[in-house]
C-alpha cells in the first residue's frame, strides 16, 4: 500500500506549478499562437493574459494545448472564447492577442475533483496527497442544476470553470486516470490496487438524489460506472491505443 501511495502523490506533485510563457506567433484569425518551452504536456489548459497598460492586464482567452515538438521546443495552442468574467453591465475592450503576450498553464492544477466509485476508495485516494480536493456534493450539486444525473463532458467544464479546479481524476480499475478539467486529455495514469467492492452511481457522493431533466442528454440515470467513464476518458483521447485496448478488455469480460 505505501507503494501504491508514493506513486500517486509522485504523480500528483508533477502539476504543482503554475506555468508562464511568452507568445511568439499568433495566427490571422487569433484561433492558435505557439510559445517556446523546455516542456509541456499535451492537453494542459489556461489563458492568455494581455497587458494593457504598464500596471494593467486582462484574460482574453482560454488556451489548450494541442501539440509540442520536442526537436524545435515548440507547442501550439488552440484558443477560445474566454467567458469566465463575463459582465453585461460592463464595457468590453476590443483588445487582440499579440507577440510578447503570455500564456498561463496548469492553472487550478492545485485543486482536484475524484471521481471514485465508493466512499473508500475516495478517502484512501484523496488522504494519500496535500491536493486541495473539492468534495464531490459539490459536482453533483452542479449536475442537479444542470438537470445531469449522469454527468456530461460540459457538466466538468462547468465545474472548472465555478470552482477552479484545474483537475479530474477518475478512478477505474485499480488504476487513477489524471485529466486536465477543460481538455479531459490524459496527463498521469497513477496504479492504486484498492479492491473496489460496492459502487455508488453516478460516483460516491453524500447528495442523496440528483435531479434530472425530463429529457436530453444526460437527463437519465447512469447504469454502470466504468463503461461510462472509460468511454468519456476514450473520446476525449482517441490516440490513447493502451486505454482504447483496456476499454475493449474490460467490455469484453461483461
């Protein structure tokens, strides 16, 4: 069991860092810039921040990861449409993502959601690091806003985007999948052989009843708990062979 422990918190520490890099090319239609770093992750998340004046910035979008090359230290990044501090009765700048701006990655990676599938196995995980870990009610609140008993992709953003938590860590079979909250890209894939036992759907939480929409995605009870969150984790990483491989091997011992 210390094992199991030393190698998830190894794991964990890994994203403890805020990282800042300048911007060195920004494309036409300010959809994509690159920087220039040592190292990155595919999938990490942020924003670029925007000097305004000498004393003044401001966040213009959201940032993601979508390749590094490891020869020319060079990784591109996909922007969005930043919505966070959105306010009506406020006036917008008509500010554009420039060379010398800067990039902020791994923001929130200090604040971590699990998704376990018992009140055990949540507690071991989370008792094993110093992550600050926002409890699972809290999600499962958001999702009965969202009328989600079976959470959405966009149900996680969400959570991200209201609580600033930068990762989602899932739990299935014996292993904890480590996932950027915006990208759901993979960062980290911890062993933890904890025998699972009894599950709580849609994940362990102490809310009793999730309410539900009557109609749409999501709106319907989860059935089963890996498949699902297999099947998520698969979407959001379809170059991911080994996971798509064990997702396979797990339908085929239903």
């Amino acid at each position: 069991m210390k094992y199991i422990v030393l190698v998830f918190i190894l794991a964990i520490e890994l994203f403890g860092s805020v990282i800042k890099s300048p911007v060195v090319t920004v494309n036409n239609d300010e959809t994509e810039v690159t920087i220039k770093i040592d190292k990155i992750d595919v999938g990490m998340s942020g924003f670029i921040v925007h000097k305004i004046s000498q004393n003044r910035t401001t966040i213009l979008k959201n940032a993601i990861v979508a390749s590094y090359d490891k020869d020319t230290q060079v990784a591109k990044l996909m922007l969005s449409e930043y919505t966070e501090l959105t306010n009506g009765a406020l006036p917008s700048g008509k500010w554009h993502v420039e060379v010398g701006d800067y990039v902020v990655l791994a923001f929130g990676y200090t604040r971590g959601l699990l998704i376990a599938p018992n009140e055990d196995i949540y507690y071991r995980v989370t008792k094993s690091t110093k992550l600050q870990w926002v409890h699972p009610d809290i999600f499962a609140t958001i999702l009965s806003f969202n009328g989600h008993p079976t959470p959405l992709r966009e149900d996680f953003t969400k959570m991200s985007e209201t609580t600033s938590v930068g990762l989602v860590f899932i739990f299935l079979e014996e292993f904890v999948y480590t996932a950027d909250a915006r990208s759901f890209k993979i960062l980290a894939v911890s062993e933890a052989k904890l025998p699972q036992g009894s599950t709580n759907l849609p994940f362990y939480t102490r809310v009793p009843e999730i309410d539900a929409n009557w109609w749409g995605e999501g709106s319907s009870e989860l059935e089963s708990y890996e498949p699902y969150y297999y099947e998520l984790l698969v979407n959001a990483n379809p170059e991911n062979n080994k996971l798509r491989e064990k997702f396979e091997a797990f339908k085929t011992k239903e």
